[in-house]
C-alpha cells in the first residue's frame, strides 16, 4: 500500500521538523531540537571509575553528568581492553543521558552514510531489517563481506538497495578516512573533549525516509529547498509555520495528552512512569455490531495502528507494556501482534515487539535516541508536584 509522506522543516527563530504520513502527524520536533543531540556523538572520554561490580565504568565526559560505558559489549567479534581510572578512552554516546541517568556509552564506534553503518572496531557484516527480500539480503551480504574483508563492520542500510556498488565502496571509504581522522586526532585532543558531532536530527530523519520514495519536502528555507529538489519533490513555503497547517492544529494539541480517541469511540490512556510507559486500550464508547470476539479483535486492531503512531509521535523510548481488551483466542492476539509490527515498520527508531506477558500485556521495546516530545514542550507542573493531582478540599473546612 502507497504511503504519501511530507517532511515539514521550518527554519528561523523557531526551527521546527515534523513528518506525516497520508496526513497523519507521526513525527514532531519542536524549537532547536531537530538540530543535533548527543546521541551518535564521539568523546574523548576520562574514567572516572571502574566498578567491577556493575560490570561498568563511568566516563567523565564534559558534561553534567558522567556517562555510563559497560565493560563487557554485545560483541562476538571485538576484544576490550580493562580500563583504569583516569585513562583516556574513546566513545560514542548510543542513548541520550535522561532523568537522573549520564548517557549510556558504547567503545563500538559506528560511523553512519546513506548506504553503510561502519564499525572499524569489530568485524560484523550484516543487513538492515527493512530490507526483508531474501534475495536482496543475501546480495547485500556478500557485497558487504567483499567489501570489509574482516577488516572491519559494516551493516548494508535499505537505501544501499537502490545503490550502485561503486557508490556503496566510495562511501566506505570515505568512512575509513573519517575514522583514520578520528584516531589521529585523539592522542593530541583534550581530555575530555567533542571528537565528532553528530548527524543532525533532519540528515538522520532524511537518511532514513529518502530510499523509501513517496516522499516530498515543503520548507520555508529556500537553500534547503535548492540543494534537495534533485533528491525528491520539493516545495518552498517562504510563511511556512508547521503549527499553523491546515490539519495539524488539532493533532499538535493532542499530542500530549494523556486520553486519545479513536475513531471507533474506543480510547487509550498513555502514562509514561520513570522506568516504562504503560498504555491502556478502553472501550469507552465503543459498541460493535458482530459477536463479542469479533468486537474486541476489531477495536484491538485499531487501536495497534493508533498506538504505533502515538509512539512516533511522542517518541515514547525504553519498555513500553500495552494493556489491550483481553482477548481470549490465541489467533486474535497473533492478528494483533502482527498489526502492530506492521504499523511500526515506517518506525525509523529501533523498536521490538516481544509479544504478550503471562498476564496478556503486550511488550515493547524501542531505542532511545533523544528526548521525548513531553520534556521538549513541558515541564513539570509546580502545583502538583508533577503528579497532575491536587489536593482534594474538605468541604466541611
């Protein structure tokens, strides 16, 4: 099924992104927060400390907080030397610090091109889960290995689909002179200190959605509009103000709040705690007019759809359960199940569903890579304490 896609970027006093998909709002980022965060940024770190019984080490890093660096990787591939406190070392921020936590820290440092993710440090050679054809997947595989030799990682991204292969080993190359850069600047740069910024949230974001065609851009920047019309349809709205577009208004102002309706009259309640985000499936004013199974499959499925929008939308991170109407047919779970990797396929964050829990809760896991929408746009309420209750008066007082 075709998917219309239009990346909104607005420049200025207010710089603003937001992408929809057949009209629908499923991304938002408001102010400079589209610019750059820390997340993909490379440190020249100093331990603070190594605590063997975290299995970690804390990394000065410049920042308010020390980050977080796990001693033993997720790598099968790649040998870590010990570290000692006060040692240099060099690393990527792999999730944004939020809360009360440092950013998490990975040695594993991967480079990102439109065609290739390149990690010099280990030798893995793999395809990016949105390219699903068989053949194609094994194509890409052996043209990755052919290209890395086991001199280095490489993960083949879906664009490299659509890619010439001299294009794809130009940009590998280009990405070992970037990491040649790297290691010659770290013996002489300070301690602690910025090696490589990051992409940009709208080179990511355009990255990612480009190779995926349908999709147009409408800007108020008209550089920006020039140096991409050749890459996709391109529109320049010198006025442009996202928050004003016919369609969006309503949409913006439910995008934090904590009840959404569904078309159905069904509704979710979304509550992020400090250690996951629950979501709650409500039947409300929802009355099917089939047998009761059928009813609840019907509003579960809907709901899927929304719930993998609002996730976008929100950018909803870390463990998120899902309280959907109980569903007693094994097969209709499946369907729901099945919907919802569906609907977060155009997801271009790292997110899992693990399926359903012992008690009929539905697991999800997605990546953190910035902040979500409500600390961007809010801040906690002074009356309540951030609870979103007040005390209740006794009438007798």
């Amino acid at each position: 099924m075709t998917m219309e896609r239009t990346i909104y970027v607005q420049t200025g006093a207010q710089p603003t992104l937001a992408v929809t998909e057949d009209g629908r709002l499923c991304e938002y980022l408001p102010d400079a927060e589209w610019r750059s965060g820390l997340s993909e940024t490379i440190f020249k770190g100093k331990v603070e400390r190594v605590v063997p019984g975290m299995h970690a080490a804390f990394i000065r890093l410049g920042l308010d907080k020390n980050g977080f660096l796990p001693l033993e990787e997720n790598s099968h591939t790649a040998v870590w030397p010990a570290l000692q406190s006060g040692q240099d070392v060099l690393v990527q921020v792999k999730k944004e610090p939020a809360g009360q936590k440092g950013a998490f820290l990975t040695r594993d440092i991967t480079l990102a091109g439109q065609y290739v993710l390149l990690m010099p440090v280990n030798r893995y050679v793999g395809v990016s889960a949105r390219v699903t054809e068989d053949a194609a997947r094994h194509a890409l595989t052996e043209l990755g290995r052919e290209i890395a030799q086991e001199r280095f990682g490489l993960v083949m991204r879906a664009a490299a689909t659509e890619a010439e292969e001299a294009e794809i080993r130009q940009e590998v190359q280009e990405l070992l002179e970037r990491w040649e850069g790297l290691k010659r600047r770290f013996p002489t740069a300070a301690s602690p200190s910025v090696l490589e910024k990051p992409r940009t949230t709208l080179e990511r974001l355009l990255d990612d959605y480009l190779p995926r065609g349908d999709t147009r851009l409408v800007t108020n920047d008209a550089a920006l509009a020039k140096s991409m019309e050749k890459h996709l349809p391109t529109v320049c709205e010198p006025t442009l103000q996202i928050a004003e577009v016919p369609g969006l208004q309503n949409q913006l102002e439910h995008a934090l709040a904590r009840k959404v309706w569904l078309n159905s009259g069904a509704n979710l309640f979304i509550d992020p705690c400090e250690a996951m985000t629950v979501i709650d499936v409500n039947s409300a004013k929802f009355t099917g007019k089939r047998v009761l199974e059928d009813t609840i499959l019907r509003l579960n499925l809907e709901a899927a759809v929304e719930i993998a929008r609002q996730i976008r939308l929100r950018n909803l991170s870390g463990i998120i359960l899902v309280d959907f109407v109980d569903m007693d047919c094994e097969p209709h779970r499946q369907l729901v199940m099945q919907m919802m990797k569906e609907a977060l396929a155009a997801d271009r964050v790292k997110t899992v569903v693990h399926g359903f829990t012992s008690l009929g809760l539905m697991e999800i896991t997605r990546k953190r890579t910035s902040l979500p929408l409500r600390e961007i746009a809010t801040v906690p309420c002074t009356h309540c304490g951030g609870t979103g209750r007040t005390e209740r008066k006794n009438a007798d007082a």
